[in-house]
C-alpha cells in the first residue's frame, strides 16, 4: 500500500495530554498495556488552546498540557515498545466549545478577526510539532483534527502543508470529521486521507459507500484517525456522545467493534483504524467492567482487539 506499508494497527494514547501525566512509571505501564493489545501504530495526542472561537492567538500556556519533553518521551517509549508515531498536535477552545466551531470571515476584512491571522498562529504550532516529530522519527505527522469550518480555507492548508515538508519528512495526514470526507477539496496535498469514523453501528456500509468513491479520485491510502465507542448502553448508535447517558456495557463496545471491523475488513482500501482512545493514567484492571469510556482495556472488546490486530498484522506478513 503506497504510504502505509503495513494496515494501521493503531490506538491514541494521552490524550489530552496534561502536564505531569506522562513521563511517569504509570504512564509507562499505560503505554506497555497498550503495546500488549497488538498494537502497532500509536497517535500521540496533546492540545494547545485559545481562547473562544474568534481567537486568532494559539497558545499552550492556557492550560497545563504537556511539555516538549514529555512529548519526546511518549514517542521515545512508544518506539522502544515497537510502535510507529504518529504525532497528533490538537488546537481546543478554552471555553468548551469544539474545535469545528472555530471560524471567521470567507475572505479576510479589515477590523476583523481573520483565517489568515489564525493561520499564522497555527502554523506556528503545528511547525514546532513537525520539527519535533522529524527529529525523533515520527513515522507520521497529523496537521489538523476535525477543523469543519476550517476545512473550506483550501489555500491556506495548502500553504501550512508546502511549510511542514520543509522540515518534516514524514507522512502527512489530515484528521477530517465524521461526514466531512467528501467535502474536502486538497485531498491531494497529503500523502494519506484520515478521518474520524464515529458512524452509527447500523450505518457502516453506507458510509463506506459513500467514502469510498473521495479515496478512489485522490488515489491515497485511507484510515479512520479516530474510531470507536464507550463501553456504555446507547453508544452504539451515538459513538461520538462521550457524555451519553447510559448504564456500562463492555458487549455494547464489542458489538460496535464487530460491526465496524467486519465493515472495514470487506473493503480493502480502509488501511486500518488509530481507536480512540487510551489514557497515560490507566484505571485498575479491576473497574474495568464499571468503567464506561472508550478504552478497552480489560474489557470483552479489549481481548477481541488484541485477536484482530494480529489477524490484520498477519495478513500482511504472512
């Protein structure tokens, strides 16, 4: 597969990456539990804010997130565990709202917050992450997650991609949101198409019918960034709900595993899946059956994983 050698066995560890949570001997044993689940591709999560959706200043002194050294141990331990990197800098909203949300003007007006100031900001940080990522051998570099409104400023991604391969030999990637793959338009400009597939359990087939047509035109490697659903009653059919009441169910994350799998597996242009997610400070095996978040471990789906990774890894090897 031309830009992934090998499907993408891959979970998100960290996120959102708080200061003074990784680079510990329990993030350590969070990450090796990780790598015990066949795991062979990792997204190494952490946020930088601003300020509300009209911000144009990206910073990482807004909240405590994590320092470039204990991103270098991430990758560091990640690589000694045998995992690929991808590098996964996010920008969030400080007030709560989603990053989707952060927009301005079409085109740039005078007096007004603009796409060309964020731009800069952002570019800025996503730089300093490709910097670090090239040093340490990140095997893949993230420009962007879920940034609908974003999405439509095509001559400024192409700009912030043409700056990240002046340092950054890697491969780059786009995080696109849930329904937005066919509406982005510089598919071209990154080696490999990514996005978030929280889709309803029962609604698999037909979004990869209608994903499938956007990979065949760009003619790059495709993968779901981000894909899961909580270990909760209900989720199944609202994945991207974290916040979804319900009673905890590992069967209810199992059957969505499943399903989502077995979709994926009939199509073979789906070059695997980076779940969401798996957190630096893991909880006791113990509560894993009231636990009710996206993490599998110790749970039915986490076992079945495990199976499935090294069943995607050999078909490759074999």
């Amino acid at each position: 597969m031309t830009g992934l050698e090998s499907p993408v066995c891959g979970m998100t560890w960290g996120w959102v990456g708080v200061r003074g949570t990784w680079n510990t001997p329990a993030a350590a044993r969070s990450m090796q539990a990780m790598a015990d689940h066949a795991v062979t591709w990792t997204a190494i999560a952490y946020a930088a804010e601003q300020e509300h959706t009209f911000s144009t200043t990206i910073s990482r002194d807004l909240q405590p997130t994590v320092t470039d050294g204990e991103i270098v141990w991430a990758i560091r331990e990640a690589h000694s565990l045998g995992m690929k990197v991808c590098l996964k800098p996010v920008v969030n909203v400080h007030d709560g709202t989603w990053r989707a949300h952060i927009g301005f003007f079409d085109w740039d007006v005078p007096g007004e917050p603009t796409w060309t100031d964020w731009f800069v900001s952002y570019t800025e940080f996503i730089l300093d992450a490709a910097r670090l990522a090239q040093a340490e051998g990140c095997a893949m570099l993230c420009i962007g997650c879920e940034m609908v409104r974003a999405d439509g400023q095509e001559a400024h991604w192409r700009r912030l991609i043409a700056a990240v391969r002046e340092v950054y030999s890697g491969l780059v990637t786009y995080n696109c949101d849930k329904y937005q793959e066919d509406h982005v338009t510089w598919w071209d400009a990154v080696d490999v198409i990514s996005s978030s597939g929280y889709y309803p359990i029962d609604q698999w087939e037909a979004q990869l019918d209608r994903i499938e047509p956007v990979v065949a035109a760009a003619g790059k490697p495709f993968f779901f960034m981000e894909a899961g659903c909580p270990s909760r009653t209900g989720s199944a059919r609202i994945p991207n709900d974290w916040a979804l009441p319900g009673e905890p169910s590992g069967q209810e994350q199992l059957d969505y595993y499943r399903a989502m799998f077995a979709a994926g597996e009939s199509r073979p242009w789906v070059g695997g899946y980076m779940l969401w997610d798996w957190p630096a400070e893991l909880y006791d095996e113990r509560d894993a059956a009231t636990n009710d978040d996206y993490c599998p471990f110790g749970k039915p789906a986490g076992s079945w994983l495990r199976e499935s990774y090294l069943t995607m890894a050999g078909q490759v090897n074999a």
